[in-house]
C-alpha cells in the first residue's frame, strides 16, 4: 500500500477487520420467510378401498363312512327257471347226446383259445353221452369263416347239430366290428335256412384276459347244440303224430 493510502499496482486488496466481521454474519444470514403464507402441498389422495366380496371358505367334504365298498358284481347271462302253467302243453329239450350226431367247425385265429374253447365243448359232449367216433372237428381259417363251414356241414344232414367255436379280440380298428357282426348273422343264417340247430361259441371279447376267462363257453355251446337238437326232434315227432 503506498503512503495516499492507495494499492500499488498488482498490489492484492487485503480485507480489513470490519469486512473480515461482517461477510461472515452476511453469509450466516437467513432470508426471511415471506409475510403471506405459503401453500400447502396438497398430500395424495388415497384411493378408495373397494371391499372384496367375502368368498366362502371350501367347506370339507363329508368323510365316507368306513367300510369296504360292496363288491360290484358284472352283468351276465344268467341261467333261469320259467314258470309255465301246468295246462298248457310244453315242447322242452334236454341235452342228452345219446344217438346224436355232433358237427363241430372252430376257428384256427387265435388258436390257443379256440383250442382250449374246443377242449370244454369235447368234455361236455362226452359228459352228456355223444360217442367219439360221432363226432367231427372240422377246422376253418378264422371267424369270419364259420358261417359257410357251418352251412356245408348242416346241409349234409348227417349232423343233430353244429357247434361253431372261435374268438375275435377288438383292435385297434373296425375290424372287429365287421368280422364279430358277420360270424354272428351267418351262423344264425346257416340254422335258419337249413333248420339244423347251430351252436354260437365264439367269444368277442375286448383283451385276451377276457376270452382266458370264458373259455368254458365251449361247453355252454355244446349243451345248447344238445338241446336244441332234442327239441327239434320232437317237434319232427309231433308233427308226425298229426
């Protein structure tokens, strides 16, 4: 500083005490708050509580009494007695093989159950009294083959009845449908038009478990045969009579 109390040039301006004092309380310093009020910063709304509809709690389902569940028994063919009044004249077949002449045409497809359908029809024979040597096997390719054996056997006249044995299991196709369908018409056919008692023996079956646990049908269709054939020769002999 020169002696006029001025800056030299390029001399820095050093503060005094006063200013030194009071930049400090100016910068402490606080702008007032304004006179008028200040507006409130509006808070969010809530948003309006929907009340959900009270759902019902699952009510626990009722416990099944204890105990096993009775035993479901399988719809069949069930044998029965008929009830016919004692003044009326009754025509009723016995399935006796005594003089009977037995045709019997079985199925070689699915040999292992035909075989074992034939073996039950055999023994039934030979229990109700048919001679071996009166009876003929006649084996045909499959099913659908039946009918026409049947028909070339009645028609010879030298048979009291026939007996078709065979099996058709259900596949994947309608092949089933066709060949358990035309075995079961020709059979009835070949009865029909040559008035010889024809026996049907053939399982139709949906899986070979099945047709295992049939395989006694062999017999039911020989004693049908037996008497069907009895009944039809005593209408011949009523007929005759006049």
């Amino acid at each position: 500083m020169s002696a006029s109390g001025g800056f030299w040039p390029g001399e820095a301006h050093a503060p005094t005490e006063q200013e030194d004092e009071q930049e400090p309380q100016a910068a402490a310093a606080e702008p007032e708050p304004p006179a008028w009020p200040q507006p409130h910063e509006q808070e969010p709304e809530a948003e309006p509580q929907v009340e959900q509809a009270a759902i019902p709690e699952p009510q626990p389902e009722a416990e099944e009494e204890a105990g096993e569940e009775p035993e479901i028994v399988p719809v069949g063919h069930v044998p029965g007695e008929l009830d016919i009044p004692d003044d009326v004249a009754v025509l009723e077949g016995s399935p006796s093989g005594v003089d009977r002449t037995v045709g019997i045409v079985v199925s070689r497809f699915n040999g292992e159950i035909s075989n074992r359908l034939l073996e039950s029809a055999l023994e039934a024979l030979t229990a109700a009294g048919v001679a071996e040597e009166r009876i003929t096997v006649m084996p045909v390719p499959g099913a659908f083959e039946l009918p026409i054996g049947a028909m070339a056997l009645a028609k010879t006249r030298r048979y009291s009845c026939v007996i078709a044995l065979g099996c058709v299991v259900r596949g994947e196709t309608a092949h089933f449908e066709y060949v358990a369908g035309e075995a079961a018409s020709g059979l009835q056919l070949a009865g029909l038009e040559t008035g010889v008692p024809v026996a049907f023996g053939v399982l139709t079956v949906d899986t070979s478990e099945q047709a295992e646990a049939r395989v006694d049908k062999g017999a039911d269709a020989a004693r049908a045969a037996l008497e069907m054939a009895d009944l039809f020769s005593q209408v011949r002999k009523q007929a005759k009579a006049g």
